[in-house]
C-alpha cells in the first residue's frame, strides 16, 4: 500500500482549514505541510457565507459588550474563557485578513463597515456585500499558494484516522480522481471538516456538509461535545433550503405571516420586557425566531406552500436601490431559485437547519484529548457557541481557532518523533480491505444509499427538531439503530475508480448515522430546555443539574456513553438572556 508522510495535516481546505495551514507555515517554516479536502478548497462551505464576520471595531463597542452578547446568546453554555480569547483575536484575525487582501466593504469615509447582526446589541458584523465566505476564502487560498511548504491533496476523502497505542499519525484516504487509497501519516493531524447540516431534511448546508470529521473522531475514540444543539436559520427557501442571509433582516426586513401581520412581536425573544421593540424584533436570535414559527403553525398563521408551510420575508420597503447595494446576492438567489424578485415580491421562507453548535470536544487550542489530534471551525466544540450561536460568529471562529489548532499542532509536531509502526501500516491495510470489500467490491447488498439517507433525515427532523420529547427522541434513537444495521446491506452499482460518487455518498452516510445517532443520544439525555435544545417535557432551563457541556463517546465495543464537564464560568454568571436593539450610532452600514 502506498504511503506518504508529512509533519502536519490538516483534514478540510475551508476557512478552518486554509488559516490553519498558513498558521503552521508561519510557525516553523521546516514543518511539511498537506491541507487534504474532498472537494477543491474554493468550493467548500465556506465560500457560501453571506451576511459577514463579527469583530468589535467602532469606538461604540467593546470586547466585554461582544462577550456578553455571545455568552447570552448561547444561553449560558459558553465556556467564558474561550469567548474573552475569541472575542478580543477576532477583530486582529479580520484585520490580518484586510492585509492579506480582504475586500471589506466599507463608510463612504473609508472605515470598516459593519452591520448589526441577530443577538448582537452593537452593530460590529463585517461584511463583503453579501459575499463575504467567497471573499474570505479567496483571501485565504491565495495566501495559502505563497507558502511552497503548503502540499495540496485535491479531492482526496479521508475514510479513517490511523492511531497507534492512543496517539493518531495519519489517516487512510481515497484519491476521487483514481480510486487509489492510500496512507498519509502524520506527526499532526487536524480535523477542519466543517458541519453536518445533510442529516436533516432542509439545510443551508452544502451537499458535502455530511459530518465526516465529526464521525472519524468518534471511532477513533475521541468525545464530540453538545451534539444535542442545532442551529435553525429562520428564513431559508422551502425545499431547497438556500439561505437568505439574516443580513436581509438587518438592513430592515419583516418576518410577515399569512395576515401580513409582523407576528414577532407577539414573541418573548428573550428580552426581559413582554413585548419585543417593533424596530429590532426581526434581530432576535435564530433559535427564538425558528421556535416562533412552529407557534404560528399552530396557531393556523401560516402560508401552505408546495413545500410545506411558510412565512413571508418582505424587503420590499428597502427599495431598489438599497437592495442592489448591500444584498446583492439575495436578489439573485430569490430571482434564480424562486423565480421572483424581492424588491416588488415576498419570499417565501421556514426554517431550515443551518449550524452545529456541537462537534469534536477540544481546548481552547484546538487540542482533542487524543494525543496528535486537533480539530478547528464547525466540526469542532471549543466552546464558543454555547447552546445558540450567534449569527456572524462563525467566520471569525473559523480564523481564530483555525490559527490557534495550526499553532498548536505546528508545536508538537516540532517536538514530536514520527510514529510509523507496522501495527498502524497493518491498520492502514485493513481499512484498504474494508472499502474494496464492503464497498467496492460488493455485490449482493439491497439496500440503497438515498433511501436510508432519506428516511434518516426525515427521523432527525420529526425526533430532534425545533422541538422534542423524550418519545420522540426515544422513537428516533430506535429508527436510527435499525437504518445503522440497514447501511451494513447497502449494495453499489458503481463499481468504477473514478470519481464514484455512489462509493463517496455510501461513505457519507455512515459518517452522517454515527452524527445523527450522537445528536439523539446527547438530546436524550439533556432533561432540560436551553437554546437551541427544546425539550416540550421538560421547558425550563435547570442551571443545577445542566450548566455542563454532554461529552458523547463510543468505548472499545461500540457502546456509546454520555458524560457530563462543567461550563467555565469566569465573569459572567448565569442570568436571563436579553436583547437590546442595536445602536444606530455605529457605522452606517
Ligand atoms: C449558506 C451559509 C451561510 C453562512 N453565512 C455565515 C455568515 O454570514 N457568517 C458567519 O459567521 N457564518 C456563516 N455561516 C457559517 C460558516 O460559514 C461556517 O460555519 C464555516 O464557514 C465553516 O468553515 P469550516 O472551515 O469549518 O468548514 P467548511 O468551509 O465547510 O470546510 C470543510 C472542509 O472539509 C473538507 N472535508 C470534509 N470532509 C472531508 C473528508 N472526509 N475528507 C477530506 N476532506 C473533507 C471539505 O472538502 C472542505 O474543504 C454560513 C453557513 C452557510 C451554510
């Protein structure tokens, strides 16, 4: 079996990923570096973000105002020590991408322009009109191109971590290309594998977003953390799931249901006063506003689409002229996928599944406790995001944390010996046999990949939804062990090296099944409600029992165990969640 070998690897050419990989360069330019990505960097998910990335910059605002507005929103699940480093590296990370060559959009007197963003009492959210992942990555991957130590494995998928006596030194992946599977092993691995929002039925996510790094973390042993918190977006296209940016409502748009009426206002959306202000309601968070559409459902205040039930988006107050400006993409997006144009029309929109606040449990460095393993950006759990992220959180996340990851595995990597056994090449050939048998080479399965997709999307949605239960959790856990063993039959008709995306999607799908099983398990267990994480038998916050973060793991035979860590707590001690509007004294985005 061929192998190569490098000192580093990062697992994912995202933002995570790219920033990581430019953060090892920098920090010891000896280290040989390979960024491997299932698809050409510029594609992955990254490049769809839209409404911008948070980072205090006007005079206005403050680090301990971002602080809190984080910690709040994500309902007191923060570990606080994570946020005040996150908070106060993020506007250097997105000035140090101005210098890389960011195009920020900016005041007619030449400051950074920033827009406010849901949750946030400040207007602090950076943007690129609304492009601002495409101008982000780009940013990144030419910078990337200047560092000849960079290797790239262009549209290679990594099926396994290889880890010999606990610690990892590689993984096992395919080049698409020829079907070559192949060693990679490393001093250093880090996981920038990005979400999993394809485990559910309609998501903003890219069709790629399956949660691999995730699952291969999981098997190696490694805990996810708060798996239980999914974000809802409230306003994207029903059926397709495009997102329309909360930028749209940031600029002035309404939330309108069937009677035209501007039905937030009838919300708590976590504000200490009964009644939201009517100027800001449509900047509620994202968990609050998704919730309030599953009321109005009930409440008959909906419009019955082809697609299911939906609430209208209006900009059409904006004007032309605004729209053009500032929301360039949205325009496009409703004309080309909707057929209709937001500046005369409403958008129809639900809420789709848009974020992980989950995923693999690492420190404030990026360090999983395996030995050799980090993990950075969506498919990691620092934990910034808490139980509710904030909406513009993320970019920035994905820099400082992708910085930190590549500088810490950058030095351990400096002082670690190469780890190579026969028992990890012996590893590496048993996975090689496992994809030609299970896959490749098999036969007499019959059971399809977009069958058992399906059915586990439509369980994640009906048992770990806006809302759940304790019975609808329980059925969904029951359904998901039958779909595991019913993905133990499935049958391929492809049996071709190149470029087989019925191989990739089979192996996507189990990376999903072991996402969506960690999503229930965590759900079950967590007998409270908080954030994004509703649980109708059980509607409180219950600060005594769950101010902790859900650990999930697998032990040696596959049973999976839950446990709990305290959340650190370090200035802001838990308290209601309340919004403020944003001040309109900052810049005038
Ligand atoms: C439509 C949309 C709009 C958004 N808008 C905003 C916004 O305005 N502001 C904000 O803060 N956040 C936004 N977000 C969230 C934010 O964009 C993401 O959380 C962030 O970009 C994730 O970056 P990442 O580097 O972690 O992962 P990604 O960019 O998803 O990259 C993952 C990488 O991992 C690779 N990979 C995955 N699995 C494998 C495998 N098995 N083998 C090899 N490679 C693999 C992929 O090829 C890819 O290169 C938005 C998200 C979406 C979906």
């Amino acid at each position: 079996m061929e192998t190569s070998s490098h000192d580093v690897l990062l697992v994912g050419g995202g933002g995570a990923g790219l920033r990581a990989a430019i953060a090892v360069a920098e920090t010891n330019p000896k280290l040989r570096v390979a960024v491997i990505s299932k698809v050409y960097p510029m594609r992955s998910h990254t490049v769809a973000a839209e409404g911008g990335a948070a980072g205090v910059v006007k005079p206005d605002d403050s680090i301990d105002e971002h602080c809190y507005d984080t910690i709040s929103g994500g309902d007191w699940l923060c570990d606080q020590d994570a946020v005040e480093a996150f908070i106060k590296e993020a506007p250097q990370e997105l000035l140090r991408l101005e210098h890389w060559g960011c195009p920020w959009s900016r005041e007619p007197d030449g400051h950074i322009a920033v827009r406010a963003f849901g949750g946030m009492k400040k207007r602090r959210t950076w943007f690129a009109a609304d492009k601002t992942g495409f101008h982000i990555l780009h940013t990144l991957f030419q910078t990337t191109l200047k560092y000849n130590e960079i290797f790239r494995y262009d549209e290679w998928f990594v099926t396994k971590l290889l880890v010999d006596d606990g610690r990892v030194c590689g993984v096992v992946a395919i080049e698409l290309m020829s079907g070559r599977i192949q060693a990679i092993t490393a001093k250093a691995v880090v996981l920038c594998t990005g979400g999993c929002g394809r485990v559910f039925p309609y998501t903003t996510n890219a069709a790629i977003k399956t949660g691999d790094g995730m699952s291969l973390a999981y098997r190696a042993g490694a805990p996810l953390k708060d798996m239980e918190f999914i974000q809802y977006h409230p306003t994207g296209l029903p059926f397709t799931g495009i997102l329309i940016t909360e930028a749209a409502r940031a600029e002035g748009g309404y939330m309108l249901n069937k009677d035209g009426y501007r039905y937030l206002q009838d919300y708590d959306l976590g504000r200490p006063e009964p009644k939201p202000v009517l100027r800001s309601m449509e900047l509620g968070p994202r968990d609050r506003l998704s919730q309030a559409f599953v009321k109005e459902i009930e409440k008959g205040r909906t419009i019955h689409g082809p697609y299911g039930e939906v609430v209208h988006l209006d900009l059409r107050h904006l004007g032309e002229k605004l729209i053009n400006q500032k929301l360039p993409f949205v325009r496009e997006l409703c004309l080309k996928y909707e057929g209709l144009d937001p500046v005369t029309q409403l958008i129809p929109v639900r809420p789709v599944v848009h974020y992980m606040m989950g995923g693999v449990s690492t420190d404030i460095n990026g360090a999983t406790p395996l030995p050799g393993l980090y993990a950075a950006g969506e498919c990691a759990c620092v934990s910034i995001n808490g139980a509710n992220r904030l909406g513009s959180n993320s970019l920035p996340e994905i820099l400082v944390f992708g910085a930190r990851a590549g500088v810490a595995a950058a030095e351990f990597a400096s002082g670690a010996a190469e780890q190579v056994s026969q028992a990890v090449l012996a590893q590496a050939e048993d996975e090689r046999r496992r994809l030609e048998q299970q896959f490749l080479r098999k036969t007499d399965g019959n059971e399809r990949v977009a069958v058992i997709r399906e059915a586990m999307q439509k369980t994640l949605e009906s048992g770990a939804g806006i809302y759940r239960t304790q019975k609808s959790l329980e059925d969904a856990a029951t359904h998901l062990a039958i779909l595991r063993e019913r993905a133990g039959n499935i049958a391929l008709d492809d049996h071709s090296r190149t470029f087989n995306t019925e191989l990739l999607s089979a192996l996507e799908l189990h990376c999903m099944l072991d996402v969506a099983i960690c999503i229930v398990h965590s759900a079950l267990s967590r007998t409270e409600s908080r954030g994004a994480h509703q649980r109708t038998d059980y509607p409180d916050r219950n600060d005594r029992d769950f101010l902790a973060h859900t650990l999930i793991s697998q032990d040696e035979h596959g049973a999976i165990r839950v446990n709990y860590k305290p959340v650190t707590i370090t200035r802001w001690p838990p308290g209601e969640r309340v919004y403020g509007q944003p001040t309109q004294t900052a810049a005038k985005a």
